[in-house]
C-alpha cells in the first residue's frame, strides 16, 4: 500500500527506473501499512517501470534494505510488537536480477495474489 494509493494498486506512484548501463533499477518511493515492516531485510515491492500511467507499467521488485531506504514505525492502535511501518525509499540501487517475473507484469502478480 502507499500513503496516495491505498487499495487501488493501478495509483501506485513508486517508481524504478533502469540506470543507464542497464544492471540497476534505482526505486524511489514510499510504502506504508507494512507489517514487520521493521524488522524485515527485504522488502517485494511494487513498482512503476513504464510511463505510460496503466497497470501495464507496474512490476515487483525484492528491495534489499540498504542505502536509501529507510523504515519509520507507525502506531497502531494493535500494538507497536509487529513493526508495522513506512518505508521510504530514495535512489535506493536494486539489481536488475531482482525483478520477480517479467517487467510490466507486476499488476497481474498483485491481483493473482488477492484472488
């Protein structure tokens, strides 16, 4: 989920766009609602690696924690022991091997995933 989409996965905003010699992604972005948010070293994120603002643009990404991405915990009213938090990430560098599935597929993993 992101603070300006919620359940509407087609208006996520995080985006990933390949470096120039093509062996990263650099993702900028924020998550919000991640439970164990906190206490994870990865993250499967979904991401904007096109332009053109359709669900074909989305892909998921295994986001390392490293630098530029950092967790802020979130209060709940359930209790602060399950790490739920925002992550932000910033020109955080991710391998292009880290892609899950194929580019522009990302919309139909999360979806599959809700089913």
């Amino acid at each position: 989920s992101e603070p300006f989409a919620g359940s509407d996965v087609a208006a996520l905003q995080a985006t990933a766009e390949k470096t120039p010699d093509g062996k990263f992604y650099v993702v900028n972005g924020l998550k919000k609602w991640i439970t164990e948010g906190m206490y994870a070293d990865y993250f499967v994120t979904a991401v904007r690696t096109g332009k053109t603002g359709t669900p074909k643009d989305l892909s998921m990404l295994l986001v390392e924690r490293g630098p530029g991405l950092e967790t802020k915990q979130i209060k709940t009213t359930y209790s602060t022991c399950c790490g739920t938090c925002m992550v932000i990430m910033n020109n955080v560098k991710v391998p292009v091997g880290n892609l899950l599935g194929k580019e522009g597929n990302g919309f139909r993993q999360i979806m599959y995933n809700f089913n």
